[in-house]
C-alpha cells in the first residue's frame, strides 16, 4: 500500500522521510491532489536505468527498421559505413 501524507508534514520532514524505504516511496499532495514523491536512492538508480534500458531499446528497433526498410550492410561494408556516418556528422 502506497504512502501518500499531504505536503504539510514536510514540516516535519523527519516523520516523512522515515516513512520511505527501498520499493516505498512517500507520495505528498496538495488539496487531495498528488505533488510529487520522495524515493529511495536505489529506487532512483533502478528507475533511471531501465530509462536507458528503453531508450536503448528504442535506438535498436529503429535501426532495424531502417535496415528492412533500406537494406542491411554487408559485414565487410560496415566499418566503412560508420566511418562516413562519423565524417557526416563533423
């Protein structure tokens, strides 16, 4: 079950932040309305990795897009291929 205390206690933010633990996070709102969340730092960590983890995954299927759509490179081309991409982009 969520923790979800109104921003007021942050006044004693001391309360709130020992309500917060790893998988826990303590949800403050305004007028019944959520504000924002205070999180662990780990929770922090795992959060911004599986961010890169998607846009990661979102660079890999573009480019298999674009390679069914415009044709894969063959193996010995593809060194050359990126050493032109690099040169475009300077």
């Amino acid at each position: 079950m969520p923790t979800i205390v109104p921003i007021s206690d942050l006044r004693n933010y001391g309360n709130v932040l020992d309500k917060v633990s790893p998988g826990s996070p303590v949800y403050l709102t305004r007028n019944g309305h959520g504000v924002c969340s205070i999180r662990d730092m780990k929770d922090e960590e795992n959060f911004e990795k599986a961010e890169a983890m998607i846009r990661l995954l979102c660079e890999l299927n573009a480019g298999i897009r674009s390679a069914e759509e415009e044709g894969w490179i063959a193996e010995e081309e593809v060194e050359e291929h990126f050493q032109n991409r690099r040169n475009e982009c300077k």
